[in-house]
C-alpha cells in the first residue's frame, strides 16, 4: 500500500509593482502642499466676512475702543435697525427694478442673437454682428462713462432707473452671446434637420428644442448677470442723482457723513446688501460654475 503526500500550496503573496523611489512621498507633499494652500485662502477669505459681521453688531461708541478682531460682549442689533429705518426698502425695490428689468432682456436677445449667428453662420451679415458682439466684450464700461452720460441726456432719462437698465442690457448681451452660441452650436444638427423636416418653423425650433436643450447656459448668464448688475456702482453713481433712485451699493454712501464714517451702520448695511446675493449664488452656483466651464470649454 502506498500513501502519497501532498504538499500543501500556500498561497503566493502578490507582490506590488515596484514604484519608483521618491514618487509616493511627492504625491503626498503636494497634497499636502495644496491643502495648506487651501486651508490659507480660506483664511483670507473668512476673515474679511468675520470682521465684518462682528463689526455690524458693535456699537459705534465703542468700535473704536476695541479689538477689531473679538466680537462684543454685548452684540446690538441697532446698526441694522438704522439701516432698514434709512430708506433700505425703497433702495432695495430698486435694485431688484433695474437687475430684473436688465436682466431678462438682455437673455432672451442674447438668446435669439445666438440662435442666428449659429444657424445663419454663412450669412455675411450676421458674421459681421457677430463681430461686433466679440468687439463689445473689448470695451470697459469706464471707456463710455462720457458717452454713456451725454445719450441719456439727450433721451431725457437722466435721474431715472430706465437710464440704469438700457446700458445694463447693452453690457450683458456680448458675454451673453457668446456663452449662448457655444452651447447652441453643440446641439447636434441632425435635430434642427428633423425639426426642419416635421415643418416646424425656426421659431418653434427655437423655443422647443434650442431653449430646452441650452436650459443651463441660459441660467448661467441669468445669474451672472444679475450678479454682476447687483454690484453695479459707476452707472447709479453717474446716471442718478435723486436719494429716491439710489440702488443699494449707492446706498452705502449714505452713512458716510462730512467728517466721519458710521463704520458698523456701513458694514450692517453690506451685510443685508450681500444676503440676496448668498441666497441666488447659493440656489445656482452648480449651474453657474459648470454652465461657464462648459460654455468655454466645448
């Protein structure tokens, strides 16, 4: 009788390809390059927003007493209650005027330009505009401050938020062409031709495929244009002269006095100024963010 022995197999440790000396600590000094880096910029960042929502709880008497850094023992809210009693409603009623009244004009042009200059790109004509968009994107608003100044007069729209919302839309549809158009032309042809062949017209081609399909750029550019109106400060500070036709930033001025600033009523005030603004950027920055990379990228 004979026996046979087995010898038990075990199992063969796999073994990781070498990697060359030095690769992994540099992978993990630049992550921890980038993180610090990352840590800082948020520290310039809050650090601002800190100090100014400490300051706008502070007592004007005692801001300059104390520490700008350390919030106040006893936090006030009178700052704000000054700044909403000082006429804020009627400031902040025109602020919303003069951003939506710029701002859905100027998409829905845009829209349509784009949809041409995409469409009828072998039209001469509408090359030409749609240079005359790309030369737009070149002229800074300081440039027309003086041309822009003497058209309203001879409109007879001075001292007026007509005279605020005009130049808005001329400087929101060059930017806004140009996202559109990108995003436009990355729609695939074959849907325009099938469009074309079920008899719709171009402009049921443009409200029922263009306007679906281009949903994200057309949010993108609403709400950076709208941002970028918010914020505006020349054209109210120009083109208005009236306490009642203020916006906002404009508004700020009003607790600069002769010979001193009210720095916490200030800085109450860019708070409540910036809650709007937190709350759009907030509900769109993902359609923000990826419409613009996407629009520049494609």
């Amino acid at each position: 009788m004979t026996t046979t022995l087995t010898k038990t197999r075990r199992p063969h440790k796999v073994t990781r390809p070498e990697e060359p000396n030095g690769s992994r600590p540099a992978a993990r000094r630049r992550n921890w390059l980038g993180g610090l880096a990352g840590w800082l910029w948020l520290a310039v960042v809050a650090v601002p927003l800190y100090w100014t929502l400490i300051t706008s709880l502070k007592d004007r008497s005692r801001y300059y007493a104390s520490n700008p850094l350390v919030p106040s023992a006893d936090p006030t809210l009178d700052n704000y209650r000054m700044v909403v009693e000082s006429d804020f409603l009627q400031y902040f009623v025109n602020s919303v005027v003069v951003t939506a009244g710029a701002v859905i004009p100027a998409v829905l042009v845009s829209f349509m330009a784009a949809y041409a200059i995409v469409r009828g790109w072998r039209m001469r004509v509408l090359r030409a505009v749609n240079g005359l968009f790309l030369m737009g994107l070149a002229i800074p608003l300081q440039a027309t401050v003086i041309p822009l100044y003497l058209i309203i007069i001879k409109l007879h729209l001075y001292d007026s938020l007509p005279a605020l919302i005009l130049p808005s839309i001329a400087f929101a549809i060059p930017l806004s062409v140009l996202v559109l158009a990108n995003f436009i032309r990355d729609v695939p042809k074959e849907l325009f031709d099938s469009m074309r062949v079920d008899g719709a017209t171009e402009w049921t081609t443009l409200w029922r495929l263009a306007a679906p399909l281009t949903r994200p750029a057309i949010l993108t550019v609403s709400i950076f244009n709208a941002l970028t109106i918010w914020n505006g400060f020349l054209l109210p500070l120009v083109l208005t002269q009236s306490p009642d036709r203020r916006t906002l930033p404009l508004a700020l001025w009003t607790f600069q006095g002769q010979y001193g600033v009210n720095v916490p009523a200030v800085l109450a005030a860019v708070v409540l100024t910036t809650l709007p603004v937190l709350v759009l950027y907030a509900f769109g920055r993902r359609q923000l963010l990826s419409g613009l990379t996407a629009g520049f990228s494609r």
